[in-house]
C-alpha cells in the first residue's frame, strides 16, 4: 500500500482516539471538575468513566460532544498527507491543539490559560523546528502583541471578553512564525467578522431582533485562520 494512504489511515485512528481524549480535557476544564468525567451532563447521576461515551440509563441523555470531536478529528486528520506541506510529525499536533481550544473557546467563550501555555510550548518547539527560533520568537511577539494592541484599541466590532485571545495570538504566532502571522491575524478577524455578519444578519431577517451587541467566539476563527494558512506553508 502506498506509505501516504498507511499514514493517513493511522491518523484517522489517531485522530478519532484523540478527539474522545480531548473532550476528557475539554469536559474537565469547561466544568472545572472532574466530575465532568463520571456524571451525566443533564441529571447528574454518577455513571462512572464511561459517562461520556454512552446514552444515560437515567434521563436518557446522550453526549454527542465525544462523538463528534473524534469524528471531526479523526477526517481532518486523515486529511492532513494530502493537505498540509509541513511533515505530518509536526502538523498533527499543532492541529489538535488548535483544535482543542476552538472547541473549548466555541463551547464557553473560555481561554484556559495553564493548557494554553502548554500548547504554546509544544506548538513552539515545532515551530522552531519547522522555521527557526527568530521567526517563532518573532511570531510569538507579533501574534499576542497584535491581539494585545486590537484588545486595548477596541478595534474588533466582534466582541470582548478577555485577555484569551492575546494567548490564542501568541500560539497562532509561534505556529506561523513571522511574518506569516501577519496574515494570520487578519484571515483569523476577517473569518470573525464574516461570521459576527452573518449572525447579525441572521437575526435582523430571520427574528427581526438586533444581536450587534452578542459576544461571538472569537477564537476558534483565529485558530482556523491560522490553521489554512499552517497548511499552505513548507515545501
Ligand atoms: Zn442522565
């Protein structure tokens, strides 16, 4: 068989076993217990380690986060020898890590500051290795300084929440290094903002109710942004 179908059929288990893996971490973190793990999410009886792989014998409720975070996971991943130019060895990971803030962010406007640190730190040994230590460092300036300055300014019509996405900037940065975090930035709001379009006008047509002024996750469109780009770079 040829070696980019063996490594793509490797990654789609890989993928689908991580994205069970990280909804443990997502769970944990978005309820800050681990009960999370143990408990049904809608009665709160305790189900044991497979709670969040299986339909409650209580309420009925069944989890649909672990299913499709693996299945979401386990395509892109599979993916990856086709779309991506950087080795998968380095690409895979910086994915899942994007992708386990987008969805954490997603879920609950939530930038989780010790397990963002952690990524930036995988995130940027890979990109020293991929594009040197001047260009990650720079990148990491660049990506959470340039978040740091449009919180500050109150440039961004999309919302405000916090500081998160100053660390979201700074492991956008480290991954695309400079000066492609420039183009990060931007493609990351432009998506933001086409997305804050579209809700808002959703709304107004759909609901006749005006919504400028709800917050929209921001992050996960950072991430992305940032992660089509990571796929055109390398050679
Ligand atoms: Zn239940």
């Amino acid at each position: 068989m040829d070696a980019r179908v063996m490594t793509s059929l490797f990654l789609l288990l890989l993928g689908g076993l991580a994205g069970l893996l990280l909804d443990g971490v997502a769970t944990v973190i978005l309820r800050a217990t681990w009960q999370g793990l143990t408990h049904c999410e809608r009665c709160g009886a305790r189900l044991g380690w497979t709670a969040r792989w299986r339909r409650c014998p209580h309420c009925g409720h069944w989890p649909r986060r672990p299913w499709v975070m693996a299945g979401l996971l386990a395509l892109v991943s599979a993916g990856l020898p086709w779309l991506g130019r950087w080795p998968v060895l380095a690409l895979w990971p910086v994915t899942a890590c994007f992708f386990l803030h987008a969805v954490i962010d997603w879920e609950d406007r939530l930038v989780y500051t010790p397990l963002v640190s952690v990524a930036i730190l995988i995130c940027g040994a890979i990109g020293v290795w991929m594009h040197g230590l001047a260009s990650t460092l720079l990148g990491l300036l660049i990506g959470a300084g340039g978040m740091g300055v449009l919180y500050g300014l109150g440039v961004l019509f999309v919302r405000w929440r916090g500081l998160g996405d100053v660390w979201l900037g700074g492991l956008v940065g480290v991954v695309l290094g400079w000066p492609g975090v420039i183009a990060g930035l931007t493609l990351g709001t432009m998506l933001a903002g086409l997305y804050a379009l579209g809700v808002v006008l959703y709304y107004a047509l759909r609901h006749r109710q005006w919504v400028g002024e709800q917050p929209i996750p921001y992050g996960p469109f950072l991430l992305l942004g940032a992660w089509l780009l990571l796929l055109g770079q390398g050679s």
